[in-house]
C-alpha cells in the first residue's frame, strides 16, 4: 500500500533504546528496511504484542510496529483504521508481512503520550484531552470497533498539544447489539470496566476506562498501586472508586458518572458533552452493589465482614479457613439466614450434594457472582489467565485446574458467565475423557482456554485444515499426514474442537496405511 505521507502525523512514545530484537527471519536491528522504512531507532523490543521501530523513508518519519506470531490486528480493525481521517486516532498510514509476521505504519510524533505529563490540570483535561478522546470514542464506536485499553499510555500528544487515541492491539468489533463476547480476556486491570470481567465488552466499557483514566492524570496517582489482582478486581466490582478531596466536585462529578458499575447510567459522548458546556448533570443511582446482612456483618477469621461480596473475598483468599467455616461454623448459617432465607437453603443444598472444594466454590459464587475464579485457595481473573497460567508452567501439569474442570466447577463458572454453550459442551466432552493422559488433557484445556482454537499458526477450525491438506501434492500431504500421528499437540486440538472420535478412527486409519 502507498504510503501516505501528507496524512497528519500523531504521537507514539519514545522509550530507551536497544540495540536488537529477535524476529522469524534473524535479527531486527539499526539499518533493517521494513516496508520501504529504513530502521533508525528501536523503542521497544517487547510490549507484549509487538516490538516497535522508528523508520524514515524520504526524510518522513513513522513508527514501524512488528507484531509478534498470532498477534496481528482483526483485519476488519486493520482495514478501518487505513481509512479512518480522524485527528484524534492513530491510524495506520501502510501495512504488510514481514517474514512471518503482520507490521503496521503508523504516524510518529515525539512529544509521547500523555503519561508523561502526570499530573495533568483539569483545565488542560477540559480543553485539550477529554474533548479529544470523546471525539475519537465517538469515531470509533461508529465504526463499530471497541477500544478496551484506553489508558494514559495509549492516548498521545499532537504537535498542537490535542489528544490521540492509538494503540489498537487488543480492540475488537462490535455486534449488531453494539457488544462483543471475547473469547480470551486481555485488558489492562484498574482501567478495565466491571462486566470485562466476565468477558463482555462495549463502547461504555471504554467510557468506564477514561474515567479511571481522568482520575489517574488529574491526580497523578495510581488509585490501584500496590494491590493484588484479586483486590484490584474486587474494588472494581464492588467499590465505588475513591476520588481525592483535591479534585473539583464538577470535575469528580464526570469521574463518577464515567465509572459507574451499571453500563446503562454510565457517561457517554452526549453526557461528557453536556458536561462541557458547563451542565450539571444530577448523579441518579450511583450506589454500589455491597448488601450488609446486618449491623455486625460475618465473623471470619478474626475479621468482620459487612458484606457477603467481601465475604466471598476472603474465602477465595483463605481456602481451608473458609471450609471450616461454611461446614462446622453455624453463625455463618445463621447470619445468612438472617439476610436471605432462599440463599440460605440455596448453602444447605450444596453442602448436601458436594465434596467441600466443590461446595466452597459454588458458595463463593452465590455470595459473589461477579467473583474470580478460586478454587483451593487459588485465584484466576478470567478463564484466559487460567489458560496463560497453563502455558506459563508447560511441560508441567497442575492437579488443581484439571480437577477444577473434571468436578463441574469451572462448567457452573461459565455457565454464570454466560460462555457460549458450544464452548462449554467442548469443556465437558475433555473432562469426560478420563482414559487421557494428564499432559494430554492439559494441553487441550489449554487449546480450549488460551489459544482461541488455533492450531499451529495456520489452522482456525477443521475447514482450514482439510483445505491446506487438499491443496498438497499426494506425496506432501502423505508426509504431512505422518506429522500429525504422532504430534500430541495437534490430537489435543482436535479433542478441543470436539472431534475426539473422529481423531481416533482417523489416527487407525493412518496407522494401517503407515
């Protein structure tokens, strides 16, 4: 594609230099000419997506960024972001592969993004960013891709001083009910709205995100620094975000309209608009979601608990602690009671009808339906980060997480949050499949958690498979063929994918021609 080089050029950051970074075709470096761009600078070797370069061609500088395997942008993204004029977005001005790998081309401006100005003046908020990024959200939402990231780092400085909207590494497109379900949870923790957590996105998710954002540079503190994953997540869900005493109450008024819990209150473009003409918009329900059972709460562990979402808390936090108390403790009955009869019961059942971990989750649920996965004092914020979990301690296994799966926890999990029924069917035909190897297993929970039902780079699903082996010669997909007998990644993709039966008689069917 033709570089278009009269496009208005935006902001990336700069940050300290080093000299490689590895790539599918050798070393990346001073010099390396990607996409007509000669290499003058690397920013960075890793942000976790991509390694990102400073290139010139014709004396026009531009940030060149390299995705990492199986990071590339959606295409629908791509292609909207090519066309997009919009001041107040980073846009890719040109594209392509190199080697094996997706690089976009992007306009460079060297004044960074805007964390690097912490704190920033509500004046300067009010006239240079926030009607910027609202304008760039409006764009982009009728573009119908939401952002998921906005955070400082992610929104830059144009030469004149007004924001840019960029990075679009994990953003995805909207459905006609202007939401998304996303299969595998990336955000950033602290800016990531509430309902993300269940792995539903919108456009006010990203309203949700600025607001935190706003907080952040109008103080220039990190409200969430120095807590856990699980505090962090648990604020998120059940707190109202603490505003500074230092900040304007028409100023703390957006903050809060921006970061309610509920979606459908949340500020939008029209609210934030009104607000900056001067309007006081009236707060309406901005309560939280907390329910005290009475005045002295729950008793655990020497700690007073208000309420039963906190409770649930700090029986993921002190696992054994919490069996004792739910199955030998009957103050925790008794007290529950006193708040709800049903749930009550609802506790009694499954103390009847499950072993004590099994019981102990599903209680976690009903207290805290919004709550991480615990199971044996262990927690993980989403079904993708159990997958990352996975893969980070491969060739490993973990006990705990295929026992989460084989006892029908992590089924009452998803089926809470509302995963879609097929994938939970996938979920339940490997559990089933007790004659598995442990390693054989967790390899297919990990197809089935982390990769996004990907197989090797190049396969998406059964189609895309069957179409590479009919395009080889006989002799290529002979050879190809005798691969895929003995590579146990590939039969745990296909047990992921539900086709365990098939595989079998498929794999006799390759043992007697071989």
């Amino acid at each position: 594609m033709r570089d278009k080089t009269d496009r208005k050029t935006m902001i990336m950051p700069t940050s300290e230099i080093v000299s490689t970074t590895s790539s599918s075709d050798g070393i990346v470096g001073i010099g390396a000419v990607i996409g007509g761009y000669k290499i003058i600078e690397i920013i960075s070797e890793n942000t976790g997506e991509a390694a990102v370069f400073l290139g010139e061609k014709y004396g026009n500088k531009r940030i060149i960024k390299l995705f990492h395997k199986n990071k590339k942008p959606k295409e629908e993204i791509i292609q909207k972001l090519l066309q997009t004029d919009c001041p107040y977005i980073v846009s890719y001005v040109d594209c392509g592969e190199y080697g094996e790998k997706f690089y976009a081309v992007m306009p460079y401006f060297s004044k960074g993004d805007i964390a690097s100005l912490m704190p920033v003046s509500e004046k300067e908020l009010s006239e240079n960013i926030i009607p910027c990024v609202a304008e760039g959200l409006k764009v982009l939402h009728s573009m119908g891709i939401v952002h998921r990231d906005i955070k400082p780092g992610n929104i830059f400085i144009s030469d004149d001083g007004k924001a840019v909207i960029g990075d679009f590494g994990i953003s995805s497109v909207l459905d006609d009910n202007l939401s998304v379900r996303a299969t595998g949870i990336s955000r950033t923790l602290g800016y990531a709205a509430p309902e993300t957590s269940a792995g539903f996105v919108s456009k006010e998710s990203d309203y949700y995100s600025l607001g935190i954002t706003l907080l952040h540079l109008v103080t220039g503190i990190d409200v969430f620094a120095g807590m856990t994953e699980m505090q962090i997540l648990y604020h998120t869900l059940n707190k109202n975000i603490p505003i500074p005493r230092t900040v304007s109450p028409q100023f703390a008024l957006l903050i809060r309209g921006l970061t309610r819990k509920d979606r459908e209150h949340r500020f939008g473009y029209d609210k934030i608009k009104r607000w900056l003409s001067g309007e006081i918009i009236p707060e309406g329900n901005s309560a939280t979601y907390e329910k005290t059972a009475d005045a002295s709460g729950f008793v655990f562990e020497n700690k007073s608990y208000p309420d039963l979402v906190s409770l649930a808390y700090a029986f993921g936090e002190n696992w054994e602690a919490g069996l004792v108390y739910v199955y030998h403790t009957s103050a925790f009955e008794t007290r529950l009671a006193a708040f709800s009869a049903s749930l009550q019961r609802e506790v009694a059942v499954l103390k009847d009808h499950n072993n004590a971990d099994e019981c102990l989750f599903k209680v976690i649920m009903l207290l805290s339906p919004e709550a991480p996965i615990f199971y044996r004092g262990r927690m993980f914020a989403s079904l993708q980060a159990m997958g990352d979990e996975i893969e980070q301690k491969l060739p490993d296994k973990d006990d705990d997480i295929i026992d989460f799966v084989r006892s029908g926890c992590l089924k009452v999990y998803m089926e809470k949050k509302g995963i879609d029924h097929k994938v939970i069917e996938r979920m339940e035909y490997i559990g089933a499949q007790f004659t598995l190897e442990k390693y054989e297993y967790y390899y297919a929970l990990l197809y089935l958690l982390n990769r996004n039902y990907i197989y090797s780079d190049k396969f998406s699903d059964m189609k895309s498979l069957c179409d590479y082996l009919e395009s080889l010669s006989e002799d290529e997909r002979e050879e190809f063929s005798k691969t895929l007998v003995y590579d146990r990644l590939f039969h745990m993709w296909v047990f992921s994918k539900g086709y365990g039966k098939q595989l079998r008689e498929w794999l006799l069917t390759l043992e007697e021609d071989f």
